[in-house]
C-alpha cells in the first residue's frame, strides 16, 4: 500500500450506493458472467466524482482484486506489466498519470458497449 494513501474519496464513491459485490467477481466466475458484471461495474465508476482518485490508487497498490476507478483487474495486470518495477509510480497522482490512456480507455463508450 503506498505511503502516501489518503483515503477521503472513497467517501464520495458512486460505489458506496451500490452492492459491493457487482466490483469484486465470485470464485470461478469466467467468460460472459465475468465481462457482463465487469461492465456493470464500470458503468458505475463512469459517473463517479473520484474515479481518477481510485484509480490512481488501484495502481499504485498493484491492487489485485476487483473493479477499482473504471479499471478491472486484467486491466490493471497489464497496466502492471509494462511497468518497470524500478520507477514504479509510488507518489500520489503518479499512477493515473502513468496509466493514464488505460484509465480513459476502462469507461470509453466502446468498451461500455454503448458506442
């Protein structure tokens, strides 16, 4: 967890109105299931005040499980593996600049289904 986490926007989350559960997947969900909640939860981060906040924590934790700021976790796992672990972003604001394009690109209207 980086040194530096402030915790305050997750009290302005859109996630705190909705079940918990459509952010982080059940054991063994796969395929269609998997994508279909994925996209419900991204839905959610699209509209959210703080999403950019969650994000950039989410990659500067290598957050492992869950939807976190738009981004799910394979995303993030290959957000993760272009990174150079040597620079890796630690300061606050440093892992949504560095993933930056991933981020906008996790609540695009394509990737929402609704281009």
């Amino acid at each position: 967890m980086p040194s530096d986490v402030r915790w305050f926007w997750q009290d302005h989350g859109a996630c705190r109105e909705t079940d918990p559960l459509l952010f982080f997947h059940p054991q063994n969900e796969r395929g269609s299931a998997r994508a279909k909640r994925d996209r419900a939860a991204k839905i959610v981060c699209a509209g959210c005040t703080v999403r950019l906040e969650c994000a950039d924590y989410a990659v500067r934790a290598r957050e492992p499980y869950g939807v976190w700021g738009g981004l799910s976790e394979d995303e993030r796992e290959q957000i993760y593996a272009r990174l150079d672990s040597r620079h890796y972003p630690r300061a606050q604001g440093e892992g949504a600049r560095v993933a930056a394009r991933e981020i906008a690109e996790a609540v695009s209207p394509r990737v929402l289904g609704i281009a």
